[in-house]
C-alpha cells in the first residue's frame, strides 16, 4: 500500500488549469475529491455527479453549512452528464472514464479537462487508454500536461476554441 494520500494526482493536476469559475467531477463517490476541489479554487461552483444515489447522499452529508449554494451533488453518470452544454470550465474524473463526447458537450471551448487515477495511468492502458486518447483527440482536446503522481497519475486536457 502506498504512503501517498489517494488525491495526489488531483493535486498535482489542478496546477495547470487556472483558476476555472464551475468545476464539475465525475465519479465523485463520498465528495472527497470535490471537496478537495471546492478548497482548491475557493471562488468555483463545484458539483459531483455519482450514478449511486447512497453516495450523492453522503457526499451531500460532507458539505454541511454552505449557504452559497458552491458545493452539490446529484445523481448522474459520467456518460449522461446532467448538466446543459459549455456550462464548466473544469471536469475532473478520478479513477472514472468519462465519454469524450459529454466531456466535449458540458465543456465550455478553452475549458479544462482532468484525467487522474489513484493508481496507474490516468488514460488507462491498451486498447481502451488508445480508444479514450483518440475520442478526446477527435473532439478537439489538446493534452497539456500528465505525469505519474503518487501512486498514480494524472493527464490535463484543454478543449479548442472552436
């Protein structure tokens, strides 16, 4: 077992994206991540979307007083995001593969795109890492950083202007 706490490569990613205005996870399990993030960029609106409704629920138990409404949870999977068209700035999926196409849809042109993982490559490996790599490619992402992180590792993505 690693020594490296498991957001180390959500860390070291968010210093290359700015500092986005609405940020959304994937995946978000318990809200740690989100959490994290909410912290990391204290002006954002963050949300965290989970398919299982138990840990929206306890994510939203985490928030407690947030009477500025900045951090929320609902339901939803990272392959039907329920969220409208170029409404963040920021996606972050931790240990999730998210469809290129709803990460193209959600992202605002020029917005950020983080790809971590706890534990090996952010992209995956085989044919499946190729596959992510080349849908993203195909709707306009332009890796800008990755590297290993901790026990895992990140890659940053920023979507074109187009």
């Amino acid at each position: 077992m690693s020594s490296q706490p498991p957001l180390t490569p959500l860390a070291a990613a968010v210093l290359h994206v700015g500092r986005p205005e609405r940020v959304l996870q994937t995946a978000c399990g318990d809200g740690e991540a989100a959490l994290f993030l909410a912290r990391e960029f204290p002006t954002a609106r963050v949300r965290g979307i989970d398919a299982d409704a138990a840990a929206v629920a306890a994510a939203a138990q985490r928030v407690g007083l947030d009477p500025e409404g900045r951090v929320a949870f609902k339901v939803g999977g990272p392959r039907r995001i329920p969220y409208p068209e170029d409404h963040f700035d920021l996606v972050a999926a931790v240990d999730s593969r998210p469809s290129p196409r709803e990460l193209a849809r959600v992202l605002r042109p020029g917005g950020y795109l983080i790809l971590a993982a706890t534990h090996g490559r952010a992209t995956g490996s085989g044919l499946s890492g190729r596959l992510l790599a080349r849908g993203l490619r195909a709707r306009g992402f332009e890796q800008v950083a990755a590297m290993d992180a901790g026990a895992g590792s990140f890659a940053v993505a920023r979507l074109g202007d187009t």
